[in-house]
C-alpha cells in the first residue's frame, strides 16, 4: 500500500489550496484516490474550525481526520466534537501574555477561543478582516478558554523569532508560525508533530507510516516525523531543507502530485 505508508497529513493554507485559497478540483481528486487506495488522510491546519468554509470541506474525503489550530482540536472522521483539545492554562495563559507585554510591549495580540477571536486594539485590521466570530477588545474573560495566541510584530521574521520567544515562554507555550506575519502561541502539547504522533497512534500506526506534506515553519516538525516529509515549491527555504522529497508548487497541485507519486 503506498510504499508501505498508511496515512497522508496534509496541511491546508500553501498545500492543499492554490495562492487564491481554492482547492482545486485535481488536488480534491487525488485525496479521493488516496483513500480509495487505502490511505487515510489529515488535514492538518492552524486554523479554527470556523475558518474552513464549506466549500473547501467539501472537497475532503469525508472519512479525514481534521485537526486545528496547529493540533490543539481535533476530530476523528465524522465527528463534531473534539475528540483532542487542549486550551491554554488561566496562569500560563496569564505568563505568557505577561512575558510578551515586557520584551516587546510594540507587538500586538490576539487570543483565538473555542467560539470567536478576540483582537486587541492595535492588531492590524488588514489580517483579522478575513476571520470569523472577531471581538475588537482589550482583554478575555477568564471563562472563555483559549486556544492559541497571535503576536503581531509588525515586521518580517523567521525562525530564530520563533526559537527566540520560545525561549522566552519556556513550558507555557509551544512558538510556531504558519504565515509571515504573526507568531503562533499554542497551549504546552499542540504542534504539528505532536497532532501527526496522535492521529497515527489513534490508527494504529508507527510515524515511519507516515507521509507529512506542508509548506510552513509550523509544518517543520510533522515533516521530520513522518516517514515521508513533503514541501511544495512555494514554501521557504527552512521548511524545503526538512523535507524528504520536493514538490511542484501549491498553484501547481503538489499534493496531486505527491499521490500520483505514492501510488505509482
């Protein structure tokens, strides 16, 4: 079966959709053929639930795995609950945003919840104007749990800001970005890694049957994991270097073509 692997992860954004955010209609076809192959297949992503419009759902085998927020929810096939959440800890949550208010009091933040985000003033309108549930105010209700935190630092970065911060907030959060333009903080045991590690186990399977595609720094880790790690042309020279194998771009199917490829 596919060289032996048995699951396909996927990210969303720069993998399975095309620079203007559409699945094309190759790429939905070719997951389809994985799985009629015996594959099973994740779609990995770091964004909310909410944030998946129904058109791309559609166009995912219905028998994926989902997993969001980079690995902090995920849902088993046909579930509408979690069946893994993981929110952040009031005190560490409190740590967190403490330590990022002192080393870079210039930065602004978001706070991605379970049913909305809340924005803080100052954050750019320009990168929450395409988000779902938006609250604009200064703070979160100590009820209301979090799911990740968005820092802002308005200008570009790479991975040594990640590895910085991560220094900085220790065990209180795992530091990743799956864009160019904010951090991502999620609660101590998201990440892509870990979520490929979970699903894996929940089939079954050893890493090592795995196949892990992304074109992130938040995909790094699934890739190194995984018994095969994909990158498509589009994504950045760090996440190239930590792949197995190179794909055509994201406008040029490079999921399509990693299955093609798989079930050669």
């Amino acid at each position: 079966m596919a060289d032996g692997y048995r699951l396909l992860a996927c990210d969303l954004d720069g993998t399975l959709l095309d620079s203007s955010g559409v699945l094309p209609g190759a790429v939905s076809d070719a997951l389809g053929r994985a799985v009629a192959a015996g594959l099973a297949v994740a779609v990995v992503t770091a964004r909310p639930p909410r944030d998946v419009p129904a058109e791309i759902r559609s166009g995912i085998p219905p028998s994926a795995y989902w997993a969001h927020g980079n690995g902090a929810l995920v849902f088993r096939p046909g579930e509408r609950r979690p069946s893994r959440q993981l929110v952040f800890d009031a005190a560490a949550l409190h740590r967190v945003a403490a330590i990022l208010g002192k080393a870079h009091p210039d930065w602004a933040l978001a706070f991605d919840l379970l049913d909305g985000t809340v924005v803080q003033p100052g954050f750019p309108e320009e990168l929450a104007r395409h988000w779902s549930g938006v609250e604009w105010r200064g703070a979160v209700e100590p009820a209301r749990p979090v799911v990740k935190v968005l820092a802002c630092p308005f200008a570009p970065f790479g991975a040594e800001l990640v590895d910085a911060v991560q220094g900085l907030v220790g065990s209180d959060a795992e530091v990743t970005a799956s864009g160019r333009h904010f951090l991502e903080l999620g609660p101590r045991g998201t990440g892509k890694h870990g979520v490929l590690a979970w699903i894996a186990a929940d089939l079954g399977l050893h890493p090592a049957e795995t196949v892990a595609v992304g074109d992130g720094l938040n995909d790094c880790g699934m890739l190194t994991l995984a018994g095969l790690g994909a990158a498509p042309a589009n994504a950045p020279d760090t996440v190239r270097r930590a792949a197995d194998r190179l794909l055509p771009s994201n406008d040029d199917h490079a999921v399509a073509h990693l299955v093609d490829q798989l079930l050669a």
